[in-house]
C-alpha cells in the first residue's frame, strides 16, 4: 500500500485546519502529513520543499483580503504543481465570495436568485428606480447572516448605497465591542490572557474590520420558510433543512431533518456533476414555481449535530447506485464530516498514482 505524502494548507487566522490534522491521525497508516502555514512569507518555498503527494485546503472565511490572499497562493500552488488539492481550486475560489459566485452561476448556467454587482452607484440608483421591492443587499463575504440586509423601499436601498460608496464602507454587525468596554474589562483581560478569550477577541477585531466599499451587490428577494442544505462528498449525498428565524435562515442553526425529495437529490447531483464540483454543501431556496435556486456553494461549512440528514429518523447517506438513489444508514459525518472528506481524497489519490503507474 501506497503511503501519501500531504499539506495541510492552515492560515494563521483560522483554527479549523485542526480537523484536518485529526482525521489525518486517523489514516495515519495512508499518509503521512505536515502542516504549512499558507498566510507565513515562506508558503511558496514550505511547497516547492515539501514534494507533496496533495493538499488539503482550509480557506479562511473572516475577511476577503484573507481569503483574497488564500486564492492567489493556491492559484498559483495550482498552476505550479500538478497535484491534486482538496477542496479544488474552483471550489476554493467560489468560497465566501458572494460576488465571485454569481458570476460563476450566472457563467454556467446554474439557476440562482438574480443577482448584479455594481461597481458605479449611478448605475445601482438607476437600478433601484426600477426595482420592484424587497431588495437584498449583501456582503461579498459572508457571516452566518450578518452582511445580509432586507432593503424594503428605496429609500432605504439609497442610503445603502451611499454608505458602500461614500468611501467609509459599510461592515457588518458583530460579536461584543471591547473597545467600548471599560479600562477593568481591559485590566482584567492583560491578567488573564487565556488563549481561548485571545483568539475571540482577535476574531471579532478582524470580523469588524471587513469593510465592503465601492462596490453593491443586490438580489433579487425569494420569499422561503427555510433553505436546504446539502452535502455532496464523493459520492454521498445529504440534505436538512435550515428553516428561517427572523427574517434569515443563515447562522440561526434551526435545523429540520425531514426526509428530502428525491428530485432535490438529482437536481444537486446533475449540478455538480456537470461543473465537476465534488466536496461542498450547497444552500437553495425552493421559489414559488417550486424551482431550485442555488444560493451558496461552500466547500467548508459547519455541522451543528452529528448528522446531516435524518430519512424516517435514522442518520445516514444517500448514493446513487444503478440509476436510482439509496439510502444507507450509518455514521458517515464524524468529525464535522472531515473523515468522509478525508476518505473522499485518498480515494483521488489512489486514482492519481494508479494513473501514473500506467502510463
Ligand atoms: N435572495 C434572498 N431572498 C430572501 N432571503 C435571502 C436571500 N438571500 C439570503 N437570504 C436570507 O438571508 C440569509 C443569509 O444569506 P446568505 O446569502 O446565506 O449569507 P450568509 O449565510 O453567508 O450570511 C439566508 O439564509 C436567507 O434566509
Ligand atoms: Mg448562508
């Protein structure tokens, strides 16, 4: 048996890598992993020395300069090196980029909420005066809801406008402001310092720090009492509902595990196949014809129970074997779904060095 020699391509901002590192432990006796950290000055000369057989990649999600500067090292990792990185590249680059991806929907004809991005706010009023109302206004990046408003008039589209455009930029509305709290809070703090508060603290700095300007980006409303939320790895397929609190259903974590439809399974499944998109969740509203719309693709995503999908109450998969779908009882999310993703990626592996034997 083959040993594979990987990277996993941390930043310094994110400690989600961690999962990565676990499930490597895990199939320990496939491979053998280092850890690079792909945001240090030295990422391209930790690559070119490692010799790896593949990389696993964690996109930071906080800002878009940190994502910017993720995309451009593995780019250029891609172009570079011929092998195999784990989310793909393309899957990376449509991560936490709202903007990115409704071009990239739009480009492959995937159905999705209307979507235009405006780079000159002449032509976002000149849009507005024709719009018909709610309007959604996003960030390009998200977070779990907080860069999505619901603009109800034009009045108040304007003035989002302006606020984007009037060189301030708008951000988005976040975990506790310790710069407003007191000199004992910081006192406290410095006594302290226990990492976990620290890297909190650090978060929220850089989450408020993303600041959207010169640019708008606006959708069209689609009225839903919940998303769905599935999960292709490979070959297994999942579904939930993510059912609406408020007026989002990002970031409020209620969950339904109805049985999904069939048809939601095919329509994810032809999606993906066709743009070889093979690790990710995708997010779709079901609008009033009953059409899907894709609104987020994301190759890393969160997992608040130890399952994705429940059908007739038991946690399993659903693959698609001899023209129809199965569903398979069983554990096949540990580890937030790592190890599936993991398994998924020395099976690309194997197909890689067998290729290799042949030719
Ligand atoms: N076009 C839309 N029409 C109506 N509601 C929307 C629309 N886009 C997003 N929302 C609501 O806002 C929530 C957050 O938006 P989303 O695009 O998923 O951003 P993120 O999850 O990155 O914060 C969604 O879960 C959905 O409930
Ligand atoms: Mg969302």
């Amino acid at each position: 048996m083959h040993k594979y020699n990987v990277a996993i391509l941390r930043t310094e901002f994110d400690e989600d890598y961690r999962w990565w590192e676990k499930v490597c432990r895990l199939r320990q006796n496939k491979l053998n992993f280092q850890i690079v950290d792909l945001s240090r000055s030295d990422w391209f000369e930790q690559i070119e020395a490692g010799r790896f057989d593949g990389l696993l990649a964690i996109p930071p999600g906080l800002t878009s300069a940190l994502k910017t500067m993720y995309d451009e090292r593995l780019a250029i990792i891609h172009r570079t090196f011929d092998i195999p990185i784990y989310p793909s590249i393309e899957e990376v680059q449509v991560y936490e980029n709202k903007k990115y991806l409704a071009y990239w929907l739009k480009a492959n004809k995937i159905p999705h909420p209307a979507t235009h991005v405006f780079y000159h706010d002449k032509d976002a009023y000149e849009f507005l005066s024709q719009s018909e109302f709610p309007v959604v206004g996003k960030m390009s990046v998200g977070a779990s809801g907080k860069g999505v408003v619901i603009l109800r008039n034009e009045e108040a589209a304007k003035r989002y406008v302006a606020n984007l455009f009037a060189g301030k930029g708008g951000g988005r509305v976040t975990g506790p402001n310790w710069r407003k709290k007191g000199l004992l809070t910081r006192a406290v703090k410095k006594l302290l310092k226990p990492r976990f508060i620290m890297d909190r603290l650090r978060h929220y700095r850089l989450e408020r720090s993303e600041l959207q300007r010169d640019f708008v980006i606006f959708q069209e409303f689609i009225p839903h009492q919940f998303e769905w939320r599935c999960v292709r790895i490979g070959e297994s397929f999942f579904a939930h509902k993510k059912m609406v609190k408020g007026e989002k259903a990002s970031g409020a974590l209620l969950k339904n595990y109805d049985n999904p439809p069939l048809e939601l399974l095919d329509f994810v499944k032809d999606v993906t196949d066709r743009v070889g998109f093979h690790s990710l969740s995708v997010d779709l509203f079901v609008d009033t014809q009953g059409n899907y719309l894709i609104n987020e693709m994301q190759c890393i995503f969160g997992q608040s129970d130890p399952y994705q999908m429940l059908v007739n109450g038991e946690p399993g998969r659903y693959r698609y074997a001899d023209g129809r779908w199965v569903f398979e009882a069983g554990d096949y999310n540990q580890y937030l779904s790592f190890l599936l993703r993991i398994d998924h990626f020395i099976q690309i592996l194997n197909q890689n060095h067998h290729e290799s034997l042949l030719i």
